[in-house]
C-alpha cells in the first residue's frame, strides 16, 4: 500500500468511540462521554470504577484537545473539573462512594456556580471504607444533595452498559441545559459487567464554548465572573430564588422512568439501577403465571417520578420497593403515595450482597398473596 | 462605589491642553476601590499584579483564581475573568483552567492559611506537574478573614487568637517555608519571596511577578512569588508599626530572595 493511500484511507473520526461493541459499563459510559463531546476527564483510582478512569487515560489522548490528568485526590480532581469546565469544557470525573464523599465539596461549589458537569459514582457499601461490593446507601447524598447547601444534582440511574453509555451522553445535555451538575448513579454490577452497546445509536456532539464561560478571545466584552459567593444575604437570595426556580421548571421538564406490565397491576414493584434488572426478571416471571405484578424503574433519581408514582399506587393493592440499603429511595416511594396510603413494602439486600431470583421473587409471592404481609410491611418510623 | 468615582471624575474634568497622562490606574484594574484594612497589603501586590499584566500586554487573556480569605472578592478590582474558588483548591481550580483553555494566563492569588495549609497538597502537586500557572501568595502569618488565628506561616512565639500564649513549636511545629519546599520540585521554573512592607521591596515584587507571567508565556512550568505582607488589625498594631514588623521579625524568619530561576540554572 503506497503512503498515499494510506493517507486517503486515514480515518480522521479514528479516535470517535463507535460501532457495535462487547463492553463493561465504566467503559460504556466514556465511550458515551467523549461522543457526547466530553473532551475533558479528572479524576482517582478507587475500586470499583477503576476501568473509567484508565478507558480516559487513554481515550482522550486522541480526542483532539483532549485532556486527562490523574490528580492528586479526589479533591483535587473535582476542582480541576470545576476549572475546565467553567472554562467552558465538558468535562466529567468518576469516582466510588468514599471517593464521591471527597468530592462534595467541590461538587457544592460546581452546583451553586450553575457549571456544567458529569461526575459517575460507582457506588460501593460503605458507610467508611465498607467494601467494593454493589449498594445503593448513596442514594440521599445524590438526590438530597450532598455536599453543604440547598442544591440538587440531575441523578441518572442506568440500568445496563447500553444505558451508560446513552446517559453518558443525556447527562451532559441536561447538565448543559441546565448548568446544574448531573451524576450517573450506578454500581459495581453496572460498572463491571459486559453487554452489547451500540455507540452509533449515541448521537455525536461537537460541543462549543458557551458565552458564560471564562477565557481568552475575551476582546469586547466584560469580564465574566464564576462564583458561589453572595456575601449580602438580599443578594443570595434573590440568587437562591433564581436556582429554586430553575428546579423547578427543571423537575417538571425532565422526568424519566420506564414502566413495565404496570397497566392492571395489583402489586407495583419500584426498583432502580441494577436491582431493577433483577426485578424485571422477576416480574416477567411471574406474569407468565397470571400474576398481576407491575414495575416502576425511575430513570432520574432527581428529578424523581413522584407523579406517576403516584397515579400508579392508586391503582394496586400494594407498593414494595427494592435497594440494596437500609432503605432510602423508599422514604421518595412513602411520598409519592402520601395522599392515597397504600401498604408500603421494603425488601433489601444489605452488605454488597446482590439480589438473586428468590430474594425477589419469595418476598413478591408473599406480598401478592398478602398485601398485608407483616415481613416486608414497611413504614417511616 | 464605581459609580460614586465615575460621578467624582466628571465632576473633576482632566486638564487636556498641554498635559499629558503619565501615571495612572492600571487598565487592568477597574474603578473599584480597594476594601482591604489600613496596614494590609494585598493592595500594593494587586497593584504589582496590574501594572505587570499591563506592561506584558495580556490582560485579554488573564483568567484568575480568587482564594478564601481576606482577597476572596479580588475580583472586584481586576478587570479580567475571575473564578472564586473552594478554601485552598485553587492551584487545582487553575489546572482544569490552563488546560482547558492553554492561551490564557492563569494568576492562582492566595493566601497563606489557603495555599500553606489547607491547600497543602492542591500546590505541591500543582508545582510539581509544572502547571503553566502563576502563584502570588501572600504570607502575613496569620489568618487574616477569620479574625487573627495561628497560621502555619506564624512565627514562633507569635501570639494569634488561637495561640494565645504564643506558637508553641512543641505543639504547632515551626513556620513553613514554602518557596523553600516549591523549589525542590523539578516542574518549578521560579520561585521567589519578596516583601511588600516598603517601597523598595514593592518594586521587588512587582519585577517579580512580571518575571513569573513571562515565565508562563513561555511555558517554563511552574512560577510562584511569595509575598511578605502584614495584617495590622489581627496583629494589633499600628500599619506603621505592621510594616516594621514584616521587614524586621518576618524578614529574619523568611529570607527574601529567588529560590529557583530555571533560566539561571541554564
């Protein structure tokens, strides 16, 4: 083959994460990433979401411009993310519970700053060091906040490789709509398992810097200004007023879930991430015996479903919620269906243990029969 | 209070025939008025810091990293992109900002309780990956915005509201010199401490950080000029008897000087 050839054959796309691959979840979601137009990654290694940060460390070195800096800590690296992308980069950093734990600071920041950004927490059992098995106890610290302050961040709950890779990519154009940070909540069993994506299907974003952003080339225009700081209390409140407004609209915009058999259920089973695979299999199952048993899966975690929710346990004699934690997502469940009480069921795994069939299934026979069942009966106390 | 000075100056109008303009606000300054406290320095260096940006040309492509403490509203005065960022996080901040974006010029202005302590780690890593980024830091030896604690740059023997019996070394180790430390890391292309008690050594500092943004624009690595400065409020003292103070006991405690000049190693 002569040079020439070569030459014309040369893919400049070379670097475009595509086609129909076998992959492990943190590598779906950077493949995503980078067509979402992320050109930009920060972050540390911590198991289980090792597989990110190396996918990056060599990824964005031929995405034109791209950038990869491991940093020092988990501080250091949300900071950095906080400098590129009010830079005006899209720029993501990854990380596991303790390590997302060291990044709230920054991650409050980012929030009140109203910055762009994508952060993934491979959640593992904590609380402390915990494990790096599965768990989902990080459920509060993404929806309710976090880190210090009255803010909130887009929380996407995938549940398989392909959905990693397409939140990936809706992360950052949420994030952007918005300029509100936004987080993939996932685990160990997301993060590591392998499945079919099909990257072609993630649309390609050639992202530009936005006008707000800081940087050179600033000839004719004022200086642009990214804070958190309105020492005057009239001021920040007309700034907390702004933000909450923006909630808003944001919660009554952008809403996700998928529902699955819920149409004549009698029983709604609400699961997220991993666990709702589990679930779903479970669901299926038991259909085909003539069981009237639903699912809802909330896609955002925050903003979350509460008004399907709440219309759907109108409908069926009982609600049981799967986490894999002492319970969190449930106290969400406990306030859609405030108004129109329906016996609340909890089934968790606890300690990284996953769910197997029958730790689904035994407790949902038992429900179905029961809607009563005093083992799973759950309420806030 | 640009306003009120706006409204002054129209009042005042600049004699035109015959005159010129020969000393001046730096452009790289606006109109506001400094807030800092009688006997503080932060605005000389800030001063320093514009007329430097004015004379190198670059204040288009200036971005700077605003710490916490008494300059947290630094970016009332430059009249250039600013960024406030979290309690010593700084040079990190900087990092994501001069790699995203390797045009700009990027000042990291701190003080000490940010850069020395809480940030202890965000600068030494920043410094020896030779970050494209200029550090000013400003030791006064005390925290400043808190109301007068022990900072690791007091001196010993330093009585500070939080060493109310004097820095006890026993307890709190001796003072920390940074330039000293920065400058034994590889990615450091300069690093120099200067005083801002008097004119003379203002005239240091201002040469120095010209010197460190010209490092930058060439893309030597790593600059950081540290600043002795004196808080008269926290260390009640007179701003006469502040000053004095920097150049006699801070002096004997810090050497001024260039620790490491990349150029002079050849």
């Amino acid at each position: 083959m002569s040079q020439m050839t070569a030459e014309a054959m040369k893919d400049d796309l070379a670097w475009l994460p595509k086609g129909r691959q076998l992959m492990k979840g943190n590598h779906a979601v950077c493949a995503g990433a980078i067509r979402a137009g992320c050109t930009a990654y920060f972050g540390y290694p911590i198991t289980p979401q090792n597989e990110a940060i190396e996918y990056m460390s060599g990824a964005l070195l031929d995405v034109p411009n791209g950038i990869f800096l491991q940093g020092e800590s988990e501080v250091a690296s949300i900071n950095m993310v906080m400098g590129a992308a009010a830079a005006g980069r899209r720029v993501m950093t990854s990380s596991s519970s303790p390590g997302i734990s060291l990044k709230q600071e920054g991650i409050s920041y980012i929030a009140m700053m109203e910055l762009p950004m994508l952060v993934m927490n491979v959640v593992r059992c904590g609380p402390g060091l915990g494990n790096i098995a599965p768990h989902q106890g990080d459920y509060f610290q993404a929806v309710k906040g976090g880190g210090h302050g009255d803010y909130r961040l887009i929380t996407l709950a995938p549940a398989s490789v392909h959905e990693m890779a397409e939140h990936a990519h809706l992360g950052f154009e949420l994030a952007c709509k918005w300029r509100n940070p936004a987080m993939i909540l996932t685990d160990g069993v997301i993060g590591q398992m392998m499945e079919p994506v099909d990257l072609d299907a993630i649309p390609v974003v050639d992202w530009k810097k936005p006008d707000w952003a800081m940087g050179v080339n600033r000839t004719g225009r004022k200086p642009n200004l990214v804070t958190s700081i309105w020492l005057d209390p009239e001021d920040m409140a007309q700034k907390h007023l702004e933000i909450i407004d923006k909630y808003e609209r944001l919660k009554a915009a952008e809403v996700r879930f998928e529902e699955y058999m819920c149409d004549d259920a009698e029983v709604l089973c609400v699961a997220y991430g991993s666990v709702s695979r589990a679930v779903m299999g479970t669901v299926r199952k038991l259909r085909e015996e003539g069981m009237k048993i639903g699912l809802l899966r909330p896609i955002t975690l925050w903003p979350y479903p509460y008004a399907t929710l709440r219309e759907l346990a109108k409908k069926v004699k009982s609600v049981v919620t799967y986490e894999m934690s002492w319970g969190q997502m449930i106290e969400d469940v406990a306030l859609a269906t405030r108004l129109n009480p329906v016996p609340l069921h909890f089934v968790p795994r606890h300690g990284g243990l996953t769910f197997n069939p029958n730790d689904v299934e035994t407790p949902l026979r038992a429900i179905y029969a029961n809607p009563q069942n005093s083992d799973t009966l759950w309420e806030i106390s | 209070m640009s306003d009120a000075i706006n409204e002054l100056r129209a009042e005042v109008p600049l004699p035109q025939e015959g005159f010129e303009v020969v000393y001046q606000r730096p452009h790289s300054l606006n109109d506001t008025q400094f807030t800092y406290c009688p006997g503080c320095q932060h605005g000389q260096v800030h001063l320093c810091i514009a007329e430097a940006i004015d004379e190198l040309e670059i204040k288009d492509r200036m971005i700077g990293m605003a710490p916490v403490g008494c300059s947290v509203f630094a970016y009332w005065f430059f009249d250039f992109d600013f960024i406030s960022c979290p309690h010593g996080r700084a040079p990190a901040v900087a990092t994501g900002i001069k790699r995203a974006d390797p045009e700009a010029i990027v000042l990291s202005y701190q003080g000490d309780g940010d850069l020395a302590s809480i940030g202890a780690a965000e600068i030494v890593h920043a410094a020896n990956r030779g970050e494209q980024i200029t550090v000013v830091f400003i030791n006064n030896a005390i925290y400043g915005m808190t109301g007068g604690q022990m900072a690791p740059t007091s001196l010993e023997g330093m009585v500070t509201s939080t060493s109310p019996r004097g820095r006890d070394v026993s307890i709190a180790g001796k003072p920390i010199h940074v330039v000293e430390m920065l400058s034994t890391l590889s990615g450091v292309a300069y690093a120099e401490r200067t005083t801002a008690h008097d004119p003379k050594g203002l005239i240091k500092t201002k040469k120095a950080i010209k010197k460190a943004f010209e490092y930058q624009m060439e893309g030597l690595g790593f600059t950081i000029v540290e600043v002795l400065c004196g808080c008269a409020i926290n260390t009640r003292r007179t701003p006469k008897d502040s000053a004095a103070w920097v150049g006699e006991e801070m002096n004997k405690v810090f050497q001024v000087g260039v620790f490491k000049d990349i150029k002079e190693e050849g």
